[in-house]
C-alpha cells in the first residue's frame, strides 16, 4: 500500500511540475522574440548611423570633357542646380537625365568617388550641317545654337521648305553615304515645298533628284558616274535623275550662249545633242 501512495504522489508532483515547465518555455520564447526585435532595431539604427557618416554632403564636383562650345561654368550650374543629396543620396539617374536634355550634351557620364567627390565626363555633341542661314543641325537633326559660328563656315548647309530638321539630317546622311563612291562632296540640300530634292556638290555639279525613290536614283547616278561620266567632270552643270530608266545632262555651255551671240544657236545645238547622247547611252 505505501508503494502505491508513493507513485500516485509522483504523479501527482509531475502534474504540478508541467505548468511551471511550460511557463518557463514560453519565457524563454518570449525572451527570444525580445532578443530577435531588439537585434533587428539595433542593424536598422546602426545601419542608419554608418549611412549617415557615408552620406556626406558633397564638396567637390568635377566637370570633364573637351568643349568647343559647351560653357563648363553652365554645366556647373546645371549640376549644382540638381544636387538634393548627399554622396549616396544624390540621384544620379535624374541628373544624367537632366544633362542628356541638353542639346549640346551627347553622351554624360557620372560616378562617385570616396569619400565626397562627384565627377561628370560630358562628350560634347558635334554640328554636323547648318540648317538654313543660321541654324545647326547634330547628327540626330537636333537644332544647336552657336554664338560664335566662324569656324562652321564649310559645313554643309541643308534647306527645307518641307518636312522637319530630323528628316532632313537622315536624308543628308544616307545621300552623302550613297554618293561617296563618286568622290564628289554634297555641300547643299534643299527640298522644296512639294517635297523635291536637289542636291549642290563642291565641284559645282546640281543633282536633280525629284520626290520619290531617291537611293535608287543615286545608285543609277553613280553605276552611270563610274562608267565614263566623270571624264566630263569640269564640263557638267546639273544632272536631271527624274527620269525613271536614265538621266539628262546640262553642259556648262549654256554660259557661253550668252557670252557670243553669234554662236548662240550652235551652242545650243551642241548642249542638246550631248544630252540626247547621254539618255540613250546611259539610260
């Protein structure tokens, strides 16, 4: 009888001691979940103390590139102008967007360097032709503005009476390519208001190109250039390339028709037989 009051008072003591047990376990708990947040605040705080150290105000701004035009003081302005931050702070994206707006900004470059410097490197954009009496054009047909324009004086000049400046630069771009196996230079393209191209080399020679399929006419030109056309190079006025299988050929003569009157209907004989020569040799 005494070893069985024994064990019913062991289990009895085991019943009290689960309570106790399980309140201990979940303290421990508790204390874990109190260590985890007080961990978690302590590397946000401490985070945010070292991020503070590092995000100094910045003391120095380089600007780098080689400027013909560009005023590095402006850009200086620009940048100053979109600093709202520190050394990680400042938002580099918007300022290298702000810089890109720039019509005289080609290609921007930006980085950090330890511990406050910020440093810029801006490729200056390039006119690539004038656009009328005193605009420039760069390679995208964006206009530019230049105060001093003295030294542009032998950069193409494109003229329209029709269509837009980006159109115009994309058709310079691809004729002036086109006409390269000729080795002659186009210094002038005009179109005018009914959408007709014209073209002005430096030797003087006026292509006339009319509205439609311009490269295929180019091409034509200079398959016709190649096979003998430019043994006549210092006597050629304008070529007409409106023809749809050929072209037309005005001679200089025409200015000695003014010249001797006396030789005026030779002359002009003479301007009209080459021309009928060359539609049915190169046409």
């Amino acid at each position: 009888m005494a070893t069985q009051n024994r064990r019913g008072a062991n289990r009895r003591q085991r019943g009290m001691n689960r309570p106790a047990q399980r309140s201990f376990s979940g303290w421990l708990e508790n204390i874990s979940r109190l260590l985890i947040v007080a961990m978690f605040v302590v590397v946000i705080y401490g985070g945010k103390l070292v991020y503070q150290q590092i995000d100094k105000p910045l003391t120095q701004i380089m600007i780098g590139g080689d400027f013909s035009y560009l005023q590095q003081q402006e850009l200086m302005s620009l940048v100053n102008n979109q600093i709202d931050g520190g050394f990680l702070s400042v938002d580099l994206s918007n300022l290298s967007q702000v810089l890109d707006a720039h019509p005289w900004v080609d290609q921007v470059s930006i980085r950090r360097q330890w511990p406050s410097t910020l440093k810029v490197e801006v490729l200056e954009e390039v006119p690539i032709a004038r656009w009328g009496k005193e605009g420039f054009l760069n390679r995208l047909g964006e206009e530019l503005t230049i105060a001093d324009n003295s030294k542009l004086a032998d950069l193409p000049v494109l003229r329209a009476k029709y269509g837009t400046s980006r159109e115009m630069m994309q058709e310079y771009q691809s004729m002036a390519e086109l006409i390269v196996p000729t080795g002659l230079k186009l210094v002038e393209l005009q179109r005018d208001s009914l959408g007709a191209w014209r073209v002005d080399t430096a030797v003087g020679i006026r292509l006339v190109l009319g509205r439609d399929q311009i490269a295929e006419k180019i091409r034509r030109f200079v398959l016709v250039w190649k096979s003998g056309l430019n043994q006549h190079l210092d006597s050629i006025k304008t070529i007409d390339l409106r023809y749809p299988n050929g072209l037309a050929v005005a001679w200089k003569d025409g200015a000695l028709i003014d010249a001797q009157d006396d030789t005026k209907a030779n002359t002009a004989q003479s301007a009209q037989g080459r021309q009928e020569l060359l539609r049915k040799n190169y046409g």
